[in-house]
C-alpha cells in the first residue's frame, strides 16, 4: 500500500508505473458486521449510535471482473445513506447484499458477512477488467454512485430505470469508505483538477441527486426565473440546490435551521431565506395531525419574500415533516420534487391541494451516467463548488456518520482514505485561485 501511495504523491507516476505496482491481498475498510445487524433492535431511531455499529477492519481486496475497475481511494464522504447504513434503517443493509448476491455468480462477490459500505470517491485507476476502454491505471478519476446491469430495455432510455439498478456502497459491497474501492468503470469521472481529493470526493452522490431532482428533465426541469424553495438549504444536498437555482438563474427561498446556516445561504447569494427555528414552525400538531395554519403562515412568509408570487418548485427531501406544508405552498401547476425521506417515509398530505391546482409530485433517485457527468462538469467548470465544512480520518467515520445524523453538520463533511493528509491532489492551481473563496465557504463558516 506504501508504493501504491507514495506512486499517487509523487505525481509523476505513469499508466505502466501504476501498472507494475503489486496490489496488496488486502486493505482497511469501513463495515458493518451481519452478526451486528440486529444491535440496535427496539431502540428509537435517534439513539442508534454509528459509532457502535461502524468498523474499521482489514478485508481481502475484492476480485476484479469484467467492466470493473479498482481505485486507490484518496478520500471518501458521508451521506445520508451512510447513517441509514449504520443504524439498520429502513432494514439492513445485508438484505440488498444477500438479493445481489442471488442474481449471478459474479455477484456472489458481494454476499459477505461484513459491508463495506460509501457512495463516495476520489482516487486514482490501479486495474481494470475484461472488456474496459475508457479507463486506464493512473487515472485520476472520481466515482457517482448508480451501478446497473443494462440487460433490461427497460433502463436503455434513463438507466435508473434499469430494474437491476442499485446505489454503490448501500445496496451493493465494497463501496468508497475504504482504502481500495471496487466499480463499473461506468461509474468512473474525471476528478475536477482544481480541487484537492477531499474536495473533489464531496459532491458525488449530492451533487448528482440535487441536478436531476432540480435540473434534470427527469426531475422539476428548473427554468429562469422559478421560485423554488429548497429545504435544508445549506446542508449536503440542499447547499447543491442553492447553487443550481443561483446558477440558472431561479430565485431560491432558502429554509434553514439557524442564524449560521442563513448566513451560509447569503455567502452562497442567496437573498430570500427562512429560518424556521427562528420564526418557530411547527407543522405536526402532534405526531398524528398536521396543523394547516402553519402551512398557512409559511406560504404567507414565501410571498412576502418573492413579492407575492407561491413557488414554481419545491425541492423535497425531509419527507414527513415538511411534505404536507410543501404541497400546500406550492403554486398551482407547480411541482414538488422528492428524493429521500429524512424525517420519515410516510408522507402525508392533504390531496385537495394537488389535485384541484394541479399540481405535481415527481420522485427522483440519484441520477443517471449522464446527469452525473453533467453535474460533475459543472464542479469541474467551477460553476459548481464543493460544500465541504469537515475531514475526519477512516477511524472517525463513525463520528462523522454521527454527525451527520444528527444534523450537526454543514454541507458535507469528508473523510480521509489513503490520503495521509488534507490538502493533496491539486493539479490546477491558477484554477484554483480563481475559486478559492467559494471552495472554502463552507470551511469558513464552521464555529
């Protein structure tokens, strides 16, 4: 593993060096034990600890096979299916692992009694297999998390709707929170050469959901001029929405938790925000009845901020907390676009104002090849920025999964891989220059 990073540092290592390298039999990795998956059984969702469940073991490197390749994990990040991972929610994740491993011999691989689990990476090529062209050992690359099988016509038009669709790292083995990494090379994306590995790990997964589910056709389709409020503004997906509607020209309503996350808002551009905590919504009257007069007040307040007009769009991801005031203040013929469901999965609305204005619920789920390449692009571009705010190192994983739970986090927080430190990997200075404010925003804001 030395030769393998001291070959990445020097920054001068070839295709061939990085082919005669010898791969060690195994690497360290963040897992969950099968044996653990029943520890948290009876317990209250905010009690299940991931620093409990959460491992750092040494595992065998897995087998490469056709149309794979695996990568030398610089750094990795932590999403919100990291903590779903972690506490065995909505079910454990060996259940996706065991259905993998039932539809052909190669997928055998990931049917193991531990999982190694991150839908995130920035790294460099060591080997690919059979039947790969694209991608060659020394390749800097970063990774999107869709991992398809295409043998169905069914996901010829959007591969998401490839029935054997699954999300790398969460419902497949051998994902990005370990020093070696196993992908399709479909999967596989230039790494923005401005930013470091910690920076360029970030956005994978975030970035790529917030695009389709705002941009993207497949999603709400965001055009100039939309009002389109966005939840979680400055967290790791929503901080991803703000810079899309800022960027193409829509006017974000941004709704946060704090004073420090508004100003994170402003710092991005963003003028209309709501701090919820503030301005004390509370839309459950209890945990069975909503209370439609906050729905009321809330949709008062978006008007004062756009001048009287409701929201084109409304960027959907807490789920059963927020769903019912989201279709509520949404305009009429407007739509709300829904991945995730942080606060729970049984939404509740009230269907009369959907269905008598028109409006639209749309679901969306990470992204396809090509709107993950465009949504890396645009980081690449540096129209996009990664939010990063914290590093912890693979032993800290749990904590940051920790973190990241229980909401005390800003943007995305990283972790470290092979990397020995942060900082590395910055190929285009001058490029990064040009951008080092907006890179480090989220840095900065940390107290």
């Amino acid at each position: 593993m030395k030769d393998i990073i001291n070959a990445i540092l020097s920054g001068g290592a070839t295709s061939q060096d990085f082919t005669a390298l010898r791969l060690p039999e195994s690497c360290r990795a963040v897992v969950l034990h099968k044996n653990e998956a029943d520890m948290f059984e009876g317990m209250a969702t905010v009690d299940k600890d991931p620093r409990k469940s959460l491992h750092v073991d040494e595992v065998p490197v897995p087998e490469l096979g056709p149309g794979e390749a695996l990568v030398a994990v610089m750094a990795s990040s932590v999403n919100y299916n990291t903590v779903w991972s972690s506490i065995f929610e909505p079910l454990s994740t060996f259940t996706f692992l065991e259905r993998y491993g039932r539809t052909t011999e190669l997928a055998k691989r990931h049917n193991l009694p531990y999982h190694i689990i991150g839908s995130d990476l920035a790294g460099v090529v060591l080997r690919t297999g059979p039947g790969v062209n694209s991608w060659k050992p020394g390749d800097e690359v970063v990774a999107h998390c869709l991992s398809v099988e295409l043998e169905s016509s069914d996901g010829h038009n959007d591969t998401m709707l490839d029935p054997e669709q699954r999300i790398w790292g969460f419902e497949t083995n051998f994902g990005g929170l370990a020093e070696i990494a196993l992908v399709k090379s479909n999967q596989l994306m230039p790494k923005p050469d401005h930013l470091s590995w910690e920076e360029a790990a970030a956005p994978g997964l975030v970035n790529s959901t917030a695009y389709r589910q705002l941009v993207s056709r497949n999603g709400a389709g965001m055009k100039q001029g939309d009002n389109v409020l966005i939840w979680g503004a400055s967290g790791g997906l929503g901080s991803y929405a703000t810079q899309f509607a800022l960027a193409g020209g829509a006017n974000p309503i941004c709704v946060v938790s704090s004073e420090r996350k508004a100003d994170i808002c402003r710092s991005m551009g963003a003028e209309a925000i709501i701090d919820r905590t503030a301005e004390g919504y509370r839309f459950w009257k209890d945990e069975h009845e909503q209370d439609p007069r906050e729905w009321k007040r809330f949709g008062k307040r978006i008007r004062e901020l756009t001048g009287g007009e409701d929201v084109d769009i409304v960027f959907e991801h807490p789920g059963r907390e927020t769903f019912g005031a989201s279709v509520y203040v949404t305009r009429k013929g407007g739509t709300i676009v829904t991945c995730a469901s942080t606060s729970g999965y049984r939404h509740e609305y009230d269907n009369r104002y959907l269905w008598m204005s028109l409006k639209r619920i749309i679901g969306t789920h990470f992204a396809n090849y090509r709107e993950a390449w465009e949504a890396n692009r645009l980081i690449a571009k540096g129209k996009i920025h990664p939010t990063l705010s914290k590093v912890y190192s693979l032993e800290e994983t749990g904590q940051a999964a920790r973190d990241v739970q229980r909401n005390a986090h800003q943007g995305k927080v990283g972790v470290l891989c092979l990397a020995p430190e942060e900082g590395l990997g910055v190929r285009d200075h001058a490029k990064r220059a040009q951008h080092i404010d907006a890179i480090n925003r989220f840095r900065d804001a940390r107290s």
